[in-house]
RNA sequence: GCCCCCAUCGUCUAGGGGACCAGGACGUGGCCCUUUCAAGGCCAAAACAGGAGUUCGAAUCUCCUUGGGGGCACCA
C-alpha cells in the first residue's frame, strides 16, 4: 500500500481559450518542432519544408519551436545547426527563437511552469493522475512481459491512488479511457481508429518537471494557436492520446496530417546516421543538411529535389521554383507511403540549376570549396573558366578536380604514358609536343580561338586526328587526361606557364623513354 | 507478440471506374554530336505484389494474403 496521503480531486475553473464555439476557419499557423539532439536530419528538413510550403501557400505564418525539454540529448550546437541548416535552404520563420513573436517563449524550456499547471489542471479534473512507481518496477513490469510475449505496457499501478503531490519522486500519466475507441482524423489518410484497451497511460510529466511532448506539444499548440499539424509519421501511434488531451483539455485539436518518413537506401528501416558511410550507385549517401551543404549541392536543388519527393508537382515538371510549388501545395496531394530518396537525381538536379546559374556568381560559390581544399584562388581565372565547367560539375566541391592545375604552380604527370594517345608511340608524341610548342608560341595572340585555328592546321599537317594532337597537349598542360577544354584552359592558366608545361611533358618522356 | 500506416518501372512519381496493351523524370543500354569529360539530341528496355469480390468495365472501390514501414520509454 502506499504510505503518502490521498489527494483528493477537486474542480477548479480555469481561465482558458475557448475556440470550440468560434466558427470562423483560423488563419493559418503552423510550426516545425524539432529536438536539437544532433544535426538537422534532411527528413526532417523535408517536414520543415512541407509546413512552410504550406503557410506561405495560405499566407500563414510559419513557427520554429524549439523542443528541448529532454535534458539528457539536447545540445546547444545542435540548435545551432537547426537553424543554420533552415537558413541555408531558405526555410524561414516568422516566428521563434531569435526572432520572436507574440506566442512566446518558444523554447519548451523556458515554459515548464505552464506544463505544470495544466499537468495540475488534468489531476485536479480527474484526467490524469500521479504515478510513484519506480523505473525498477516499470522494468521489472516490462521484462516480464517480454518473456511472456505480451505488450500491454505500464499496468495502471497507480491509476486510482489519487496520489498526492507529496508522495515522493513521481511523474504525471494520462488516464485513458479503458473502453471505447479513439478516432483521429488525418487529413492524407483520413480516419483512423484505435481500440482504447490498445492504449496506455502515457506519461505527461517526468519527474524533473519537465513534460513529455505529448504533453508540450498539446499545451503549446493550443496556445500558439496552431492550426494544423504536419509532422512525422512515427507520431500516428501517439495521435490518439493527443486527441484525447484536447478533448480532456476542451480544446480545438489542429487539423493534422503525418508526414511520410523517408527510409534507408539499404532497405532497411528508417534512413538513419548510420547510412552515411555508404553510397549507391556512386553516390554518397547524404543524411545531415549539413553534409548536403558540405558536398557542394545548391540550397534551390536540395529543396527542389525535397519537394518532389512524397509530393509532386505535376505536369511532368521536375524542375521548379518554391514558388511555384506553393502554389499547389495541397495537403491532400502529399504521396502517404514511406519513400527512399533518389539520390541519383539530385546529382542531375544540381547540376541543373548549376547550368543555370549566371558564370561569375557560380564562381563566387566555387571559390570556398576550392580554398577548403588547400587552392590559392586567383578570381579572375577562376571566372574566365567557370563557363567552361558549368556543364562539367556537379556538385560545387567537384570544381577542384577540374581546376587545381590552374591555381598550382608545379602540376604532376603520374604516369608518362599518359600523353601518348591512341595509335600513337614514344616518338610520334615527342614530334606532336615539340611541334605544339613551336606553333603556340609563334602565336601573338594567345586567345583560344587562335589557338585552337592554329592546332587544327597543325594536326591536319601532322596527318594527326585533333583528339590525339590536344590530348597530348591537354595531359602536358593540366596533368590530368580529363579537363575543361584545352584552348579555354591554356588561354586562362596563359602563354608562359602553358609553353613551360608542354617543355616540361617532353623532357618528361624523353628520360622515361 | 499486440496496435497502426503503406503498396504503380531499379528509384522518385502521374493516375481518383472506361481517356492506360499505364505517362514523366533519374538511372541504365544504344546511336548522333564531339579536342577529353560533360552538356545536348534521338531511340530502347523497364511497373499496376498475389488472390477473391463489386461492376457491362478496375491500376483506380471492398476483403483476404504477402511484403515493407512505424509504434508499444520518465526520447522526441
């Protein structure tokens, strides 16, 4: 038996919103409620973008609340992340932390005491109840039901103790009806049912003071009065036991609707942290918006490509604005089946918008990823080149490859053979340098136009085919048998350096040979 | 084990009873263009998970099976 005194229930009458009675529709609000317990995850990114896309659709108002009432995992880079992560794709909010609102706090943190209250409010109306027992016993409870292969979860122990608030280290359950069923309407799925006897007594209060999210979320969304709820799909278990807080609270539930989550490229579960370390196809699997960012993909591709997925724009358009896409955005219209993310078509995507971008602002962008990879940026080659990788890359960190041998001084020829071309010998190479750098330095002008006239005669001379006379010359210039083109590139890395490297390749294959 | 959700080409999807021997995109294969690699153009292969039912008629509606996913915490 319990030692601690008896509360004994009693009615109070709260002060609280009634919006029941209102008939008119809410203008729209809604929110992204994360927990920052690691980097901002692109599912849920893709959450984040669905509500924004639909407030701006309705002219509403877009929240970022921060749900940080788990003390155990929340860090405060995280939250940082979160909302450089939203920044970066453009995703802002009208309201949240840093830029506040009159809904505020909106750090769960900062709002313990209204938990509390309302905590109060369920007990004192006979719709909750405190629970002392111990996480020994719950395990204790848990592990026997394990071996006995039934799940019927916490046993009601404490359900009708009316334990007082000074019966120890307790926490705060719902009392959720024994019989009966509980209906929530899903606005993608419509109704779904659930047994109560299905159901549990779900904690509402820890007992640090602080509340679950069933708790949180309800109180919260009522008071900033949001009008419909897109979150993720694991959360459609836990759905009744919100309606049924509304209802015990009297309050209008938000109109709801569970997101698809995104699965594992592995095929196995929940796209997850531990998906990073693989690829598909050749392409790396991305899981934080950071990585995203970091991989050198565009912000407009990334939420271009999140918008096409578990939504589609119609008209058998893949490429469009957010604009555009807010446009249709319609609840209703969101694909309710679990999806993996076709990486392979982000890459396209990118390098889509990266053919689009006007050249010398595609370069700004370039030019971070190559400093991070150790470049001494000259700006104004690296804008004379960039129209010739615009087709080429396709991810901004891609550039390096491409560019490195314009921005270092001494370039490296791994292996020699590489400048001879096909159906060409030691001897043959060594006439088609020798004969390239005779013909480019009597060049006075130095563009690539003249150059490229200059060595299609040369090779016509030759009896030489222009591939394998500019592939010799592209692998003594750039190092690399892969490059933009020869022309544009001897023209930027300019006529000195370019004549060096060709003298440079032949001694190189004079004492290989 | 119990509860819930979901199911169209390899992948993302269009499709809301006849307009579908199922359309688009990525990827894949082939051809063209071409100084490499790309980009671009053309062409091709490729799907309604299975079974009952409703109906004159089903990818579309219902049920069952199977498969996948989620949940069953003092995490969100």
């Amino acid at each position: 038996m319990p030692t601690c005194s008896v509360h004994q229930p009693y009615a109070i009458s709260h002060p609280r919103r009634s919006i029941l009675s209102d008939p008119t529709p809410r203008p729209v609000r809604v929110r992204f409620a994360p927990s920052p317990t690691g980097y901002l995850h692109i599912g849920g990114a893709r959450t984040a973008l669905f509500n924004w896309l639909f407030a701006r659709k309705h002219k509403g108002v877009f929240i970022l609340r921060i749900e940080d009432t788990d003390q155990k995992r929340y860090t405060a880079e995280a939250e940082q992340d979160f909302k450089d992560s939203l920044h970066w794709l453009g995703l802002n909010w009208d309201e949240g932390p840093d830029v506040g609102g009159e809904f505020g706090p909106y750090r769960q943190s900062e709002r313990s005491e209204m938990y509390q209250q309302w905590a109060n409010w369920l007990i004192d109306n006979g719709y909750a109840y405190r629970c002392n027992c111990t996480a020994e016993r719950l395990a204790g409870l848990r592990k026997e039901q394990g071996k006995q292969k039934v799940r019927i979860g916490y046993d009601r122990h404490c359900r009708d103790l009316n334990l007082g608030p000074d019966c120890g280290e307790y926490v705060v359950r719902f009392k959720m009806p024994v019989d009966g069923e509980t209906t929530v309407y899903d606005e993608m799925r419509g109704n779904i049912s659930f047994q109560n006897a299905d159901l549990q007594d779900l904690v509402l209060l820890k007992s640090d003071g602080l509340p679950t999210y069933h708790l949180a979320n309800v109180v919260d969304d009522h008071f900033m009065e949001i009008s419909h709820i897109m979150r993720a799909d694991e959360w459609i278990a836990t759905a009744p036991l919100h309606a049924r807080l509304y209802q015990a609270f009297g309050w209008e539930m938000p109109k709801i609707a569970h997101l698809p989550v995104i699965l594992s490229p592995s095929g196995k579960g929940k796209l997850s942290k531990r998906d990073q370390a693989f690829e598909e196809g050749g392409t790396k699997i991305l899981v934080q918006v950071r990585e995203f960012r970091e991989a050198g993909y565009l912000p407009e591709a990334v939420v271009n490509f999140l918008t096409n997925v578990g939504w589609a724009f119609g008209d058998d358009r893949e490429e469009f604005t957010p604009e555009e896409a807010m446009e249709r955005f319609e609840l209703k219209d969101i694909n309710p089946s679990a999806g993996k993310l076709p990486f392979d078509k982000l890459v396209w995507l990118n390098n889509q918008y990266i053919m689009m971008m006007a050249p010398d602002a595609l370069a700004e962008k370039i030019k971070p990823y190559l400093e991070a990879d150790g470049l001494v940026v000259d700006m104004d080659k690296l804008k004379a080149i960039t129209p010739y990788i615009q087709e080429r890359i396709k991810t901004l960190s891609e550039a390096s490859e491409w560019l490195a041998f314009l921005f270092k001084a001494e370039i490296t020829i791994d292996d020699p053979v590489q400048l001879i071309q096909k159906n060409m010998d030691v001897d043959s190479t060594l006439r088609a340098l020798k004969a390239s750098y005779d013909t480019l330095k009597g060049l006075g002008d130095f563009s690539h136009e003249q150059q490229e006239k200059a060595m299609r005669a040369l090779a016509e001379q030759m009896g030489l085919k222009a591939g394998q006379l500019f592939g010799s010359v592209r692998v003594a210039t750039s190092g690399q048998p892969v490059s933009p083109p020869l022309f544009q590139s001897m023209e930027v890395l300019g006529k000195d350096v370019s004549l060096k490297r060709i003298e440079d390749a032949i001694k190189l294959l004079m004492i290989d040979d």
